[in-house]
C-alpha cells in the first residue's frame, strides 16, 4: 500500500469539492491582540477594515511596487474553478528554502500619512509540528511580533505580521518563511493568499 502525500511530507492540492473559506482560518493572534501590538507603536488611525490589497497566486502585483516574491514552490495553480482558490503548494523534496514574500507600497493606495498595517498570510498545513518565521522589514519603522511560530496540529492558519509607523514611500515587506525541521524533513504545506489592512479597533469582535 502506498503512502499519502501528506505522509510524505508533500502536500496534496485541494481537493475538487473544496471551499475555502479564510474566515474559518485560525489566526495566530486575536484581533484583540493585533490591535494592543498595533497601538503600542503609534500612527494607529480608524480606516476601513476591508483590505488595501490582497496578493494571491493569480495576483501578484498590485500598485507601485507592491508585489509577490516566491520561493522554492512545487506547485503554482492559478487557473481553477469555484469554490476553490488560487494555490502554491510547497513540498518536502523540493523545499530547501520555503517562503512567500510580499512588497507594499503604501503611496501607491494613495495613503499620504505613516501609518501602522496588517500583512495576514493565509495558508494550510498538512504534517505536524510545522515551524514558520514571520519576517518583515520597514524602511523607516519596525515590526511588531516578528518571530517563530509553532504548529502542532494540521490546519488552515493565518499568521498576521504587524508594520508599525511605516512612511508612504517605505520599501516594506512581510516575509513567511519555512523552517526547515529534523528528523521527518520539511512538511509540505499550501498558501492561498496574503491580505494588507489597517489594524482592527481595539473592540473588535474575537476569532471565530
């Protein structure tokens, strides 16, 4: 008998009947939580919560230089039919370096003040623990929780990436980063999509 994907650390394209649906994702912090992290850097004003971009496998480039940088991907499938979604897959052979890497321009949308933003990567992992870094990088501001992050159970997460008191002109970037783990190899794993927003208000409702 043959082995899964997932036991072997790739991971498999979701399947036909499938619906993806990013508010069921489990998000690494509460919005809550996003939002004390978010004030403690300043430049916190109250905008739409809808997001200022969203960059997906089949939208890599918005405005200015915003934009998708990708690495060591298995898979790259754009052209799919609802309810799914756009996909990369990154799988255990083939991911000796892992990452999805997105650029914002913040004066491109427009936005004429510095301000504080929110990058959420949405993606589903399929082989526990799975260990991601959230990187980033803000010309003249910083970040607010970048780090190691630890995956115990399979599963569709959000990591959210806090971008405190950036410029307009800032070369930013928010950067999710597989690390690799010992023993059973690189577990694969899949991103659907990141979002780039204003931080929620300090009552935002919890996490489903």
């Amino acid at each position: 008998m043959g082995t899964s994907p997932e036991a072997r650390g790739k991971a498999p394209a979701p399947a036909k009947g499938d619906k993806i649906d990013f508010s069921t994702f489990k998000a690494d912090l509460s919005p809550q939580d996003v939002a004390k992290l978010a004030r403690s850097g300043g430049n916190v004003a109250a905008w739409p919560l809808v997001p200022i971009e969203t960059i997906t496998p089949a939208k890599t480039v918005g405005r200015g230089r915003t934009s998708l940088a990708i690495g060591d991907a298995t898979f790259f499938q754009t052209d799919v039919l609802a309810p799914l979604v756009p996909y990369a897959t990154f799988n255990q052979a083939d991911a000796a370096d892992a990452f999805v890497q997105v650029q914002f321009e913040p004066g491109a949308y427009g936005i004429a003040n510095t301000a504080t933003y929110i990058m959420e990567f949405y993606f589903e992992t399929f082989v526990a623990p799975t260990l991601f870094q959230l990187e980033g990088y803000a010309e003249h501001g910083s970040l607010a929780n970048a780090g190691t992050r630890k995956f115990i159970l399979p599963g569709k997460f959000t990591m959210q990436l806090i971008l405190q008191n950036v410029q307009p002109g800032d070369q930013t970037y928010g950067n999710l980063r597989q690390v690799p783990t010992t023993g059973s190899g690189t577990p694969g794993w899949i991103w659907y999509s990141t979002a780039i927003r204003f931080p929620p208000p300090e009552n935002a409702p919890p996490n489903r």
